[in-house]
C-alpha cells in the first residue's frame, strides 16, 4: 500500500478495541441495546500498529478496513466495506457510511488495522465484538405538562415557594426531558426509566406571568417540538412573625405585625434610631445584660423546614459573640443569627445544627440588614448582609425547636448566653425561601435628595438650591455662563452674537483655573455615611498644566475625598483620604479618558460611597468599570463646605479647574447604579 512505513518485525498492527471505537460519537455498543443514532453516522476508530517492547514504532502508519452489515427485508444480509487512508498510528480514522444504511434496522460494523503488509484481527475477534446501532429517524412527541402546584394560566402561591411540574412523552423512547423557564438555563431531567415522566422543580424568584418550554429528546438525541406551560405567580407570603419593634418607650411587650407578641425584659428600651432611608421610625436597644431580651415564650418557625430570619441591627460593641435572634431547643438553639467575635476580626454569622455560614464585617454603631435562610430542598444555609450574600453556603441539618423564639439572646443548656448590645429593628420570620431580590429590597436604604445646583442663574455672587438649601457661592474667577436665549438665529441674523450652548439646560458655571471656584456652605453629605455626589464637568484644554480638582470635601487638614482630573494619567480620579490628617494615606481610583479641550458634552461624573458594603465607585458617564472601586471599610467626616472647582494642596487651595462644570446633585445614602445612569441629564434619579 502506497505511503505505509512497515514495521521492521514484519509483525501485524494491533487488533482494534472496541473501547476505541464510536458511532456518531457514541460508545461502540456491542451487548443487547444498540446505539440509537439520528442520521446514517460516521463511525470513528483509533488504530495502532504493533507494539513493541518501547512502545509502537516511531512513524507508523496504519490504515482501517471497516465493514458493515444488516439484514434487509428480505431477509438477505447487506455488505458494505470502505478502505481509509493510512495515518499516524493512533490517530482516529473515520468512515462515513453510505446513505443506503437503512433506518429501524439493527447494522454492525467492525474494523481492522492494515500497515500495507498484514492486517490485524478484526474489532469484532476474539474477546471483541461487532458494534450496533439503529437510526431512528421519527421524533418523539412532545410531552403533557400538569403541575398541582402552578397550574395553566392561574395565578399561585408564590415567590420563594418551590412547585414540582410534571412532564410525560408518549413516546417509550424518551429518555430526558430538555425545559427552561423564562430568562432561566436549559436544564436536562431524566426519567426513571425510558419513557417515563420526571419531575421538574421550581423555585419563582419573581411575581407575574412566567412559562415552563420542555422538549422530549429519544435514546436517538432527537427532540420533540415544543410544550409551553403558562402560569403565573403570586408575590411572596408575608412573615409568620413580623416585630418592628417601634413600640413607645415604656412597653412591656413588642407588638407583632404577624404572630404572636414578644415579651420585652427589663433591659430593652424602646424608642431608639432608626437606619435612615427605611420606612421604620424607631427600633429597641437591648443592654446586653440578662434582662435584655425578647422572647414570644413559644416558637415562631418549624425549623426542620425551610425558614429565614431577617432583623436590621447595629450593634454597641463587637468585641463579643451576641445574638441577634435564636429558638430554643431542650439543650441549646436551633438556630442563631448574629455576630461572632473571632481573633482575626468579628463577622456577622448564621449557625444551625453543627453548620455555620459567616461573613461581612461588623462594626460599632453601624446599621446593618442580616438575613439567615435555611433552604430545606437543597439542605443548604446562607447568609445576607445589606442585601447581599456573603460568606459560603453550607450544608446544614437543624434541629427541631419546639421552644421560644429569642431575641437578643441564644440559649445554652442550663440558660442563656451570647446577649444582645445595642439596638435591633424589623424582625421577620419567614416558613419559605427570600430569594436574593428580596433580601435586596429588606436592606434596602433609599436615598435622600440633600441639594441640586443646576447652574442656570446668579444673583449676587450665589446660585441656588433647587431644594431651598444653601446656594452655592461664587469665588473671584467664577461665573455663571448662559446659553442662547432663542431671541435671535446667527445663521439668519447677521449681527445676532453666536452664544456657546450651556452643558446642561441654559447655564453652567465657568471657572478660569486660577482662583475660580464656588462654595456650599456646610459639609452638604456626612462623608462618614453612604452619599452619593454627581456633577458634569468639562475641561477647558486638550493638555492641562497640571491636576485639577472638580469637587471635593475638606477637614481641617485634608480632603475627605477630591474627583481630579490627573493629566499625567490622563485619566479622571478619585481620591480618598484615609484619614484626617496632612500626608495621610490615600486610595486612588482611575479611569482613563483624554481631556475635552473645551469641547463636546463634558463628562457626567459621580462618586458613590456605600458604607453598608465598605466601597467607595467612581462612575464615569453613568458606568463604573472594574478598578474604578475601591474598599474603604470606614470613611470619616468631612467639616468643612463642599468646594466646587478647587481641593486642598499641602493644606490650602489649590489645583483650580479650568473648564466647566454644570448640575451637582448630592444625596444622603447610595445611588444605585441605574440611578447613577440619570445623572447629569437635568432631571431627577427616581429613587426607585
């Protein structure tokens, strides 16, 4: 045979395996089951010349001989042979049988190595065998869909609520069901035997309409059409116990939203802050002592089942293990949520039956949101800190609690430990799943609109509040620009003056780079909570002489935080003091755009610091980018007015901007990043 080295022992190649051999990528099928394949295949063999105390001999190549055989209606026995191409030995060879291979019918194949000199055995000698298979070429009919839980075209309970949807083929080839939800994965279940029903399960992560699609697919790899199921979804069960624990100063017990009271040791004090930005107008402080607690005297939740317990805490101290919330057992807790003292640092911590799952960082005084869910479908714990899970899922099996529920305390054996200092509000226990947009919505904190500057007008060196807050005054080197007033077309009007439009609307404020600056008096957002400062800005040339400042907040001897721009880096900054102090550290976050050269539209820049989740964001035209975030576990307070224009240089002005800038907006909380994409624009954030 043309191109074939031989081997030098004159020994023929190795028999093949059937271990390497494959129908349309299927394993050779050599027992009582054939392979079920949808088209005429391709059959593929790796084959080897002979072995050899080393191995086989270096630059060999083989050929395959492959048959094929079946019976056809008749009863006469078909043949069909095919020579490959001879290639290195071990390569796969491939033959793609005649389109005459007839469908519903039981075809053998097998395969021998030539070198060219001597062949081997064929595939199907000895301890081999003949490979089989069948084409079927009929699809299966596509499957009933019937759930008892969310049935066809009703609305059902509901959010975090798992439902089982049935689904059964009358075909008996059936052997996986293919299905996805709306916006959800494809998924694959398989029935117990082939033919048979499975059963999908479904958690809805949203209310409203949604749908089930699923596909029969045969032992052949073909799928039936399409089966749709309609239903629709039911919001999420309230709490079966809900405290807001915004009862009068004096109360003995806590009233309950839903359940049963909660009865208030002498250590509780009710009337105490609320977290800003929530809908709670005063929460409990539990002095840590044996009297600070709260307990219902009996349980809340069948722990042995799917539950969570959500509370917004602040805590007095975090120097010690305290808990949040708990429900008795004979011997200890079912379950604790609430801060764990470690070494290395506290870490808010959800613990059941052995299990515990624990992140975030706790700190002194600070309002937190936690959510502890113990989902029994899956037998997993999570836990969620302002909204967002932390830490690592953990199995978990709890034990029953026939006991009471506590608050500000977990019990210990013989008594109660790990009390409760500081301050607890809206406590909620749920028998179904939260899922993750729910624990988003508890913890959430809207934001408070605290002053838009929009820059259109000034009187008297000031312009104003659209809020009626204080104006922004302005420095020498300070103007308001103004728009054209529509009195006249340059193009149609020959001595009508061509005015430069505004930024945004009909004015901006323009500053000349030398002392031009602008001041609202007080510090207009605590720098030590979440706030959220947008303003636009455009620089006046394409290569500034050196870093300009924006906006900024100083104390007494640095700026709690300053936007730049940097034309070394030729990018836009943010920089963030880490303390008070001349020379502190600073962290410094980029992103990288040439400067305007006093054209175009500017660039619409916000600052988005989110105390609950220790990070601080520079967006850039509404969009923040990775490395534009940096982690800052605690900010303090600037004292001084927000600057517009101008930051601290070694302890006095200076890196005055040159250019424009138009529409500062400040807020009290953090700005989501859709409503980040609404600044600048002259409209309002919806806050939603």
């Amino acid at each position: 045979m043309p191109g074939v080295a031989h081997a030098a022992d004159g020994l023929p190649p190795r028999q093949p395996l059937t271990g390497d051999l494959q129908t349309a990528f299927k394993a050779c099928a050599t027992g009582g089951e054939p392979a079920y394949v949808p088209t005429v295949p391709v059959v593929t063999a790796v084959l080897h010349d002979p072995e050899e105390d080393d191995g086989p001999a270096e630059g060999n190549t083989v050929a395959g001989d492959f048959e094929a055989w079946w019976t056809d209606a008749s009863g006469t026995e078909q043949r069909r042979t095919h020579s490959s191409y001879p290639a290195p030995s071990g390569t796969v060879q491939r033959w793609q049988l005649p389109p005459d291979v007839p469908a519903d019918t039981v075809v053998s194949w097998h395969v021998r190595a030539n070198d060219g000199t001597a062949a081997s055995a064929w595939s199907s000698e000895g301890t081999g065998a003949a490979c089989r298979f069948v084409i079927d070429q009929a699809n299966p009919e596509k499957p009933a869909v019937a759930s008892d839980d969310y049935p066809a075209e009703r609305y059902s309970d509901g959010v975090g609520r798992y439902g089982s949807f049935v689904v059964d083929s009358p075909s008996p080839d059936v052997v996986a069901y293919q299905y996805n939800f709306i916006g959800g994965p494809q998924l694959t279940a398989l029935p117990a035997e082939p033919g048979g029903p499975a059963t999908l399960r479904f958690l809805p992560q949203k209310n409203g309409p949604d749908y089930l699609s699923v596909w029969a697919v045969d032992r052949a790899g073909r799928r039936s059409t399409t089966t749709t199921h309609h239903f629709f979804v039911n919001a999420g069960r309230a709490p079966v116990a809900h405290w807001k624990l915004a009862d009068p100063a004096g109360s003995a017990h806590a009233a309950a939203e839903t359940g049963a009271a909660a009865r208030a040791g002498s250590g509780v004090v009710f009337g105490g802050p609320a977290p800003a930005g929530t809908t709670l107008a005063s929460t409990a402080a539990l002095d840590g002592s044996r009297h600070g607690f709260l307990t219902t005297d009996a349980p809340a939740v069948d722990t042995r089942g799917t539950f969570a317990v959500s509370a917004w805490v602040r805590p007095a101290r975090t120097d010690r293990t305290m808990t949040v919330a708990g429900q008795d057992t004979a011997d200890g807790a079912a379950f604790t949520l609430g801060l764990r003292a470690r070494s290395s640092g506290p870490v808010w911590s959800f613990a059941l039956g052995g299990a515990r799952v624990s992140g975030g960082a706790p700190e002194t005084g600070e309002w937190a949101h936690l959510l502890g869910l113990y989902d029994s479908e899956t037998g997993t714990a999570r836990l969620y800190v302002n909204g967002r899970e932390t830490g690592t899922p953990v199995q978990a099996s709890p034990a029953a609690s026939t006991g009471a529920f506590q608050l500000g305390r977990a019990h210990r054996g013989s008594g109660y430990g790990q009390r409760w200092q500081g301050d607890l509000g809206d406590v909620r226990v749920h028998d179904r799943v939260v899922v993750a947009a729910e624990a988003a919505r508890l913890a959430h904190r809207q934001p408070k609109r605290l002053g838009r500057w929009s820059l259109e007008t000034a009187a008297d060196g000031t312009s104003p509040d659209a809020y009626g807050g204080a104006p922004l005054r302005l420095g020498g080197g300070a103007s308001v620009h103004r728009g054209p007033d529509g009195s006249c077309v340059p193009d149609l009007d020959p001595e009508c003056p061509v005015v430069p439009y505004a930024l945004v609307g009909d004015g901006h404020l323009s500053l000349d780079g030398a002392s031009g600056h602008a001041v609202a008096d007080g510090p207009v957002v605590d720098t030590s909570d979440s706030f959220t400062l947008g303003v636009v800005a455009r620089l006046a040339d394409r290569a500034p002489a050196g870093p300009m400042t924006v906006l900024s907040l100083p104390g007494r001897h640095a700026d709690a935080f300053q936007v730049r721009y940097d034309p070394a880096g030729g990018a836009w900054q943010l920089v963030v003091t880490e303390r008070d102090e001349a020379g502190a550290p600073e962290r410094i976050v980029s992103r990288a755009v040439p400067a305007d050269g006093g054209e175009g539209d500017g660039h619409r820049l916000a600052v988005v610091y989110d105390d609950a989740n220790d990070t601080v964001t520079l967006y850039l035209d509404g969009y923040a980018e990775a490395g534009t975030t940096a982690t800052l576990p605690r900010s303090w307070r600037a004292t001084g007015p927000l600057q517009v224009g101008r930051g601290l240089v070694a302890g006095a002005p200076g890196a005055y901007l040159r250019g424009d800038v138009d529409e500062i907006q400040a807020y009290a909380g953090a700005l989501s990043p859709q409503d980040v994409t609404r600044l600048g624009w002259g409209g309002q954030p919806c806050l939603c």
